[in-house]
C-alpha cells in the first residue's frame, strides 16, 4: 500500500477529485496548506508599506492506493491537476505499513 | 428657552458622537494583529465607562463650569448638578443643558481613544485606564475649556467649529509623545505588522463618517441653516480626501487599496472638523483634497523615518488637524458665518496649533511618567509576544475548531497573569 500526497492549486481540487473517482478511489483528505516552491509569492501595501508574502496558498491531497492502483492514481493527478504553468505542485509517494478501518477493525487493503 | 428641534438635532448628534467610539475601536481594531484586536477595541470601549464617570464627577465642571481666569472652569457643576432641563445661561441656549453636557461628553470619550493607535498593541490596560483618567481632567478638559468654555484660546479669536484642536490636534500631539515614550513595538522593522481584519476597517470608517454628522453639523447646536452647511462641507470634504489619497497612493504604489480609501476618509473628516461651520462646498472639496494627499504623504514620510506610529494617528489626526485648522483661517467665508479668512485669522489659527500642540505634548509625556512610575504603560515583552488579548483580558478575539480543555474547577478558577509565558491557549487542565 502506498500514501499519494499531492499539494496542488486550490482552484484544481475538484478536478482532482473528480479524476481520482472515476480510477476507482473511495476516500481522500484534504488539507488547506501553504508553502514555497519555485512559484514566486506577492507583495501586499498596507498604507504604503509593503510586504513580501513568499507563502502561495496550496491544497495538500492524502489517498492511500493498494500497489497496484498507485499509477492510476498518480496519473489521473497529474492529468487533472495540470495547468501548465509554474506552482502546479507536487506528488510524494511514500510506503503505508498499516491501515485499520476504525469502525469495523478491518486491516490492509480491506480497510482502504 | 428650550427649542423642541434644536433639543431633537442635538440630542440626536450626541448619539451619532457616542456611536463614533466604537466605531474606531473596529476602525483601528481591524489594523492591529489577530492576537491584540480584543485589547486595541477595549481601550476604545473602556473610554466610554472611564470618561463618561469622571465627567459626571468633574470633568464637565472643569471644561464648561464658570471660567476662572480663562484657564479651567469652576467646580459649579460637579456631580452635574444643575445641569438639567433648563439650559445653560451661556452655551446652547435652546437646549437642556444636560443635552449640551451630554453632547459634550462624546468628544471627550473618543479623544483619548484616538491616541491609542499610535502605540497599539504594546500598552498596558492598567496603566492605559489610569493615563486616560488623568488624561481626560488634565489635558482634554482645560483645553476644551480653553476654545469652548469662556477661555483664553476662545477670547483671540481662533476658530475651531467643531473639535479641530481639542480632539485632533490634541489627540494626535498626544499620540506623538506617547510613540517616543513608549518606543515602537518588538520586531518594528523586520516582522509584517499586517492588518488582520480589513473589513472591519472599512466598516469602522464607514461608523467614523456617519457619527461626524452629528460631530460637525451638531455643533451647530440647533437644527438649523448652519447645521446644514456643516454637514454639507463634512460629506464632501471627506469624499474629496478619498480621491486626495488614492491618487498619490496608486502612482507611487501602484493600486489604489480599501485601507487607503478608508484612511484618506478619516483624514478629510479630521480636516473640515474646524472649518465645517465657516466654508463654502467648494472650499470644504478643496480641504478635503489637501487633506487626503497630505496626510498620504505624511503616513508615507514616517514609513522612512521609522516611527511607530503604529495606526497613523500623528500621520492623519495631527497632520489633518493642522491643514484643517490652517485652511479654516484661509478659507472661512462671510457667505456661511460671521469670520472671513485671511492672513490675520491664520495668525490666530496658528497660535490655537502652536499652543495645543505644545501644551498636549509636554502635558502628556508628564503623565506618561507619572503613570508609568506607578503601573507600567508598557507590557512585558512575553505579554507583548503573547498579545494584549490572552494577556491583559484572558480572551481571545476568534476561535476555530476544538481546542482541548474544558471547564476549570472551582479552586483554579484564578488564572495567575504573574506567571510568564502567559497562559497557554490550549486551556487549563480539567479535573
């Protein structure tokens, strides 16, 4: 099982969505997240002085894929979540040891 | 005689003035940082329970009581006692005069709660309600006295309709002694001191702008012709200084921003505050106009010269102060009242700055030390790093989401404000 982050552009969330639906996904987390990449920030003037802001507003995206499902998900990211232009963002992919549905206690890949 | 629309106008105005002050409190709350807006909306709205009860006591006394060598009002009306139904003998003839000392009371109440902008998020709430007592007898009301209550300023022949120099320029030369006093605020200089809630400080200069009816066309103290041109020359004089301000503004910043449309308001409110009993319209779009482009000039010199006038409070109430006063002694006209401007009115106006700069200055560094002797006027820097709200008033402005903690149990209910750091925002352990 693996853990797909990807921090993408806030205005692309649903496509993003919607494209991981349709390869299959049941569940995701979403996060409002902040940072810097090579997208510059901008500069805001509050009664003539001005300010750097170098943190862009991102979305962090969490979706736990079976081995087997991880490049269908990693592409339908990729394919939605593309614009083109700098700061589209980022996909980690990183191994999951564990993963317990709360409610029922079921474990692995039945969990997901 | 009491007259029924004089009484309604005036009293009506007092309401507007009273609105004012927390108007400001939103005004400058929403400029200071999330963790001090609580702290900065408190020292606008304690002034309205400090003030109000000393100028019952004796405050009203000592700026409208009988004049006593020009200098202070006698004791006659402590306890406003007489000051009832009848009118007063001497100021506002056709109304109560507990109308007139109520309308009063409202300029009183929002000085003081104008310095605080200059040393925002860096005072100490003891040591604040102490200053703005001693304040508020010691210098609001000997000056008040001076140009409205029989006294000397009022007997040369300064003209001052509505609050000019006893709210702004005495306000904002009492803001520059309390920046160089209290010195600016940590990180000034290096940290983004962003303003957490603009909204908030448009809908505050938005409560500013409605009130200064009642401020400017009441003190006409009847409903009448003056009170009409007051409250023309105050609508567009404050509209000019939107534009006065945004066009510097966006060529030497590049956009036109809310803050600065709000702020330019206020400036042009601040300037036809002395000259809206005794100019023309055309005359009130031009002091608004300077007065907008000044004051951005100003506020934008001080980024430069790196004081901390925190919310710009010598930037536009002290600088709009003195380009309203000096224009009102070049730009009154007999076509609205009884004074023509010209070089011997300025005279008489720069005197009324001189002295009202002068006195509020040196008066408010006084009790600035005196004050500071006995409580502190400045938080501690762990207070000042935690933020007036948690540690002067143990609250917290917003609140999102759980944060842990509960109910406090009966014996630990004192939360111990000695302690540093100051207490955490996750709550105090249930048991």
């Amino acid at each position: 099982m693996k853990l797909v982050v990807a921090i993408i552009k806030p205005h692309k969330l649903d496509e993003v969505k919607e494209a991981l639906r349709s390869v299959g996904v049941a569940g995701l987390t979403v996060t409002e997240a902040q940072g810097f990449g090579r997208q510059r920030g901008h500069t805001e003037v509050y009664r003539g002085a001005e300010y750097q802001v170098d943190f862009v507003p991102k979305v962090k995206v969490e979706v736990v894929a079976d081995d087997d499902q991880v490049q269908g998900v990693v592409d339908a990211i990729l394919k939605s979540a593309r614009t083109g232009k700098i700061g589209d963002g980022k996909i980690f992919v990183v191994p999951v040891e564990q993963v317990h549905r709360i409610r029922t206690g079921e474990m692995g890949p039945d969990a997901i | 005689m009491v007259d029924s629309g004089d009484t309604a106008w005036v009293l009506a105005s007092a309401a507007l003035v009273m609105f004012m002050t927390p108007g400001l409190a939103l005004f400058y709350g929403g400029l200071v940082r999330t963790k001090n807006v609580l702290g900065t909306i408190m020292q606008s709205f304690i002034a309205l329970g400090v003030v109000s009860v000393l100028w019952v006591l004796v405050g009203y006394t000592l700026a409208f009581g009988p004049d006593r060598g020009g200098v202070i009002g006698g004791l006659t009306f402590w306890g406003l006692r007489g000051v009832a139904g009848a009118p007063s003998e001497v100021y506002a003839t056709t109304v109560p005069h507990a109308a007139f000392s109520m309308y009063q009371l409202m300029f009183a109440i929002i000085t003081p709660a104008l310095i605080t902008g200059a040393v925002a998020e860096r005072m100490r709430f003891s040591g604040y309600v102490l200053f703005l007592g001693l304040w508020s007898l010691l210098v609001y009301a000997p000056l008040a006295h001076w140009v409205w209550g029989g006294g000397w300023l009022g007997d040369l022949g300064t003209l001052d309709f509505a609050g000019g120099t006893v709210v702004h320029i005495n306000a904002g030369a009492a803001a520059l002694a309390a920046i160089l006093y209290l010195g600016p605020r940590r990180g000034f200089g290096r940290e983004a001191f962003v303003p957490h809630n603009v909204p908030m400080v448009i809908t505050g200069a938005a409560i500013l702008w409605f009130g200064w009816f009642g401020f400017n066309a009441g003190s006409a103290l009847g409903a009448n012709g003056l009170a009409a041109t007051a409250f023309t020359a105050t609508h567009v004089a404050t509209a000019a200084a939107i534009l006065g301000w945004l066009i510097p503004e966006t060529i030497r910043h590049g956009r036109p921003t809310t803050i600065g449309a709000a702020t330019g308001a206020v400036a042009g409110l601040v300037a036809i505050t002395p000259a809206a009993g005794f100019v023309e319209p055309w005359a009130a779009v031009l002091i608004g106009l300077v007065a907008g482009a000044v004051c951005f000039a100003a506020v934008d010199l001080k980024a430069r010269l790196r004081y901390d006038d925190s919310l710009d409070v010598v930037g536009v109430h002290l600088v709009g102060g003195i380009v309203g006063a000096l224009l009102t002694g070049v730009l009154a006209s007999t076509a609205v009242n009884a004074f023509a401007g010209g070089i011997d009115q300025l005279g008489k106006q720069a005197v009324g700055v001189g002295v009202t700069l002068a006195f509020s200055f040196l008066a408010t560094l006084l009790i600035l030390k005196v004050v500071d002797v006995l409580v502190g006027v400045r938080v501690t820097e762990d207070e000042e790093i935690t933020g007036l709200d948690l540690s002067q008033h143990a609250e917290v402005g917003y609140t999102f989401g759980e944060r842990g903690g509960g109910v406090v149990a009966e014996e630990d209910a004192t939360v111990d404000l000695t302690q540093a750091p100051a207490p955490s925002l996750a709550g105090k352990e249930t048991r």
